[in-house]
C-alpha cells in the first residue's frame, strides 16, 4: 500500500483539445492520484468537457473560476485545495503536453526522506527544448539567467511541473508569495530556497505545445521580468518578506501606536520609498556590523538582552547564537518582520517601552538602535528610567542614537531639499527625528541623570558618521533629581 495520498493537478485555458486525453494518460499511469483541474472561464469549452470527465470518473475533480485570473493564481488555489483536503503529495504539470504524464513517476522516484520539492529541469539534458519557438527559447533562457544571477537560484525556476511534499512543506510559505502570473513560478521557488527547503532536479524534455497556442506571450514575458527585479531588490530591502515568521509570543491590540510606526513598516511603499529602503539596506549592513562588534564587546556570552524598540530587526542577524535575545516593539507590523528576520530570538513582545512588561533586573544588557531621537526629551528620561529598571545592577546599555550633524541627517535633509524644488511635495521618510544628539557632553548627562555611567561615546568613520553610539552601565542608585538639563535640537530637515 501507498502511504501517502497523491494529487495531480493541471491549471487549464482554452486546453479543450488537450484536457480529455491528458486525463487519460494520467489515469492510466501506475500511480494511486486524484486528479485535480482548475479552469479560468475558458470560452473554448474546455469547462463542460472536464465537468463530463468528472462524472465519468470519481477521482477527477474540476472547479471553475470566473474569468482569467492567471496561471500563478491557478497554481495557489490547486495548492490551497490540496493542503485543505489533506493530500501528502502534490504534482503540479501544464496541460498542453509540453510535460510528458510519462515524466510523473520518475519526479516520485527522485523524492525521498531527504527531498522537500521535486523539480523537472529543461536544463540539464542537452536538447531538451525540441521545436521551440525562437522568441519562446529567448524569453525561457533569459528568464533562466536572471534566476541564477539576481536569484542565486540553479534551478529550472519558471517550469511548472513540480512535486511538493506537503507534509514538510508549511503552507505558510505558499501564503508568503504573491504573484498571479508566470511569475509565480520562480518566487515560488525562491521562498522556498530561503526557508531552507531541500530541493532535487530531474531532466525532462520539454517539446513545443501539442494545440493551441503558448500563453507566454511576450507582453507576459517582460510582466515577468518586471517582477524578478522588483523580487531582486525586495530581497536586499525586505529580506523577512520572504521567510516564513516564527510565532511572536505576546501581541497588546490595545497598545495605540501613534507615531506612524506602523505606515513606516508596511510592506506598500511608495517609489520614493524604494529609495529610502535602499539606501537604509545599505546602511544597516553596516550597523549590524558595529551592533556586533559592541554586543560582543559589552555582554557575555549567553547574556539576556533585551532590544526595545526592535524594529524589523535585520540588524540583529548573527546575535542570537551568542545571546538570548527579547525583542519588543509597539508596532505590530515591525514585530511581523522581526520574526520572519529572527525565527531564533528567545522571546518576542509587543510592547511600549514607556512600560515594558518585565521585572526589575530581568536583562544584563538591554539596546537600542534608532529610536530615542524619535522623543521629546522628558520622554527620552522616562524610557532610559524603564531601561535602568530592568536592567541589573552594573548591566549595560548599547545606545545608537544619529547625530546632529550626521551623515544621513544633511543627506536627507538635501534629498527633501531637492523633492521640495522639484515636485513641490513634502517627502515623509519616517517619523520625526526631534531629538539628535549633539555631543558626548549631552549623552554624558543625560545618561547620569537616569542612573547610568557612560563607559564609551563613538562617533565617526566606522559607523560612516550617522550614529553616535553610547556604551553606558548601570549605577547602583537611580538619582531622584535631574542633575542637568540636555537640549533637545528640532530637526528642519
């Protein structure tokens, strides 16, 4: 007996010549499948020829769909039904016989304990694409190329037929792609490579169509193209949006974010946006350095560290094989992305940190990159209050804080300048920056007027002249009395 329950599924448009004996082909291999058909409204006929396929045969299943939706849509819902009627296996294939029924039991036979993902591949047999259309050969191997180049991804990325082993496959990583089109395809691929999916090539042949026509058309190829540079660069801005998000243990609805935190993390950015996005990738790399390279200098190894205000938390890569890491931002979105940035944080809460919900003395270092200068002073006092509260005696605190005369202050200060002359818009790149930090004087009291002792003020090349970084350590006693007063400059940028 089987032990596994196999689905074969075939998206169809206009395939009335192909559907029935495709059925039959696949009815007659040595396999124990369903067989699963979804059509877009094809106005060929198609849709009463697979409804009488149906009736015939109790494990061909049709559904309907009002109109073209696209081949990726096509492909998410036959993954959507297989999962939702608990299917192990999945085989997914065109139905214009360009994959052979007969290639079927050689993708079963590659899949084995080790194989999450079966896929056949035009690629590694020479002439495998008999009687291709010379556009249809260039807009396939170009498609191929750029895979590799803006992917890193081998395989044969934009074929269909496929096998998915569901039952090591989330469905939450399906749930991460969005593409309707031949798109679909390759970022379907590529979300899988990056949530570590163990993935094995087949060669196939893949002839031209047996009717009809192809429905790659060039129009589709360039959509598609499109998309794989948008799918480049939303992987060096937004690397979480591709990972499948490890569960955040506490979510507060009734926490208001008022500061536009929320807007600032959602994935629908503007093309001045993109921008913004890819000069912070730039940036963060950067920080996550330094962010290292002081973490490792300050705790030690195993410390508890809590890093309040965490944002999307790309920067924290690396340190949660050092340090056990809490995470805590009032935005839901933020916390969204840091769990797909940080699937090994120790903990993940949603939290102001005004009030962060944890003992005194819970954490040996607690950090912060790129948020105080978002306060008004006497709101900066009470959070290093909270920090100097949960943090244990003599434990340290990490501070990235942009300077006054920062490099990115005067750069998107002349960005705004330039937008403003330009278009007459008022650019929003994030929320206010009220609070820059003008000296190691200012941090220095600041810092002795909430209990901390500052240990090391940093502000230069390394850090590429943006942030000052702020290494300080808890004094024994929190004195009751400002000692001194700390501007707080206003930026007009």
């Amino acid at each position: 007996m089987i032990p596994y329950r196999l689905l074969i599924f075939v998206p169809t448009y206009n395939e009335n010549r192909n559907v029935e004996r495709l059925c039959a082909e696949l009815r007659a291999l040595p396999l124990d499948a369903d067989i699963l058909f979804i059509d877009d409204g094809s106005p060929d006929g198609t849709g009463a020829t697979l409804d009488r396929l149906a009736r015939q045969y109790r494990r061909v299943s049709v559904i309907h769909r009002e109109g073209k939706l696209g081949i990726g849509s096509a492909h998410r819902a036959g993954i959507a039904y297989a999962y939702d009627k608990g299917y192990d296996l999945l085989i997914t294939l065109d139905a214009d016989f360009s994959h052979s029924p007969a290639d079927l039991p050689r993708l079963l036979a590659a899949h084995d304990d080790g194989v999450d993902v079966v896929v056949a591949s035009r690629y590694l047999a020479p002439d495998s694409l008999p009687g291709w259309s010379p556009h249809r050969l260039f807009l396939t191997r170009l498609g191929h190329l750029l895979t590799r180049v803006l992917l890193r991804m081998p395989y044969d990325a934009s074929g269909a037929l496929r096998l998915y082993d569901l039952r090591r496959v989330p469905r939450e990583l399906f749930e991460l792609v969005t593409a309707h089109a031949y798109a679909f395809f390759f970022e379907s691929l590529f979300v899988l490579c990056r949530n570590g999916a163990r993935i094995r090539e087949v060669p196939i042949v893949l002839p031209a169509r047996v009717y009809g026509s192809s429905k790659l058309t060039a129009r589709e190829g360039v959509r598609s193209g499109h998309f794989l540079v948008k799918l480049f660069f939303a992987q060096l801005t937004n690397p979480g949006r591709f990972r499948r998000a490890r569960p955040i243990d506490t979510l507060r609805p009734e926490l208001a974010e008022s500061q536009g935190w929320d807007e600032y993390w959602s994935e629908k950015r503007t093309a001045l946006g993109a921008v913004y996005d890819l000069v912070a990738t730039v940036y963060r790399r950067v920080v996550r350095h330094n962010l290292r390279r002081y973490a490792e200098r300050s705790f030690a190894a195993g410390a508890r560290l809590l890093h309040a205000g965490c944002g999307s938390g790309q920067v924290d890569a690396g340190l949660h094989e050092r340090f056990r890491v809490t995470a805590v931002d009032v935005s839901e979105r933020a916390l969204r992305l840091y769990a797909r940035n940080n699937p090994r944080a120790s903990r993940i809460e949603q939290a102001s940190i005004f009030d962060l919900p944890f003992e005194a003395g819970a954490f040996d270092g607690v950090y912060n990159l790129g948020v105080l200068e978002h306060f008004h002073l006497h709101e900066i006092r009470e959070i290093l209050g909270e920090f100097h509260r949960v943090l244990r005696p003599r434990g340290r605190l990490v501070v990235f804080w942009p300077h006054r005369r920062g490099s990115s202050v005067l750069f998107l200060h002349a960005l705004r300048r330039l937008i403003r002359l330009v278009s007459g818009a008022e650019p929003k790149f994030h929320p206010d920056e009220i609070s820059l930090l003008g000296s190691r004087a200012e941090a220095a009291t600041l810092l002795r007027d909430t209990g901390f002792v500052l240990r090391e003020y940093s502000f230069g090349l390394r850090d590429l002249f943006v942030q000052c970084v702020i290494v300080a350590e808890r004094a024994e006693q929190r004195p009751t009395a400002a000692v001194g007063l700390v501007s707080a400059r206003t930026t007009t940028a």
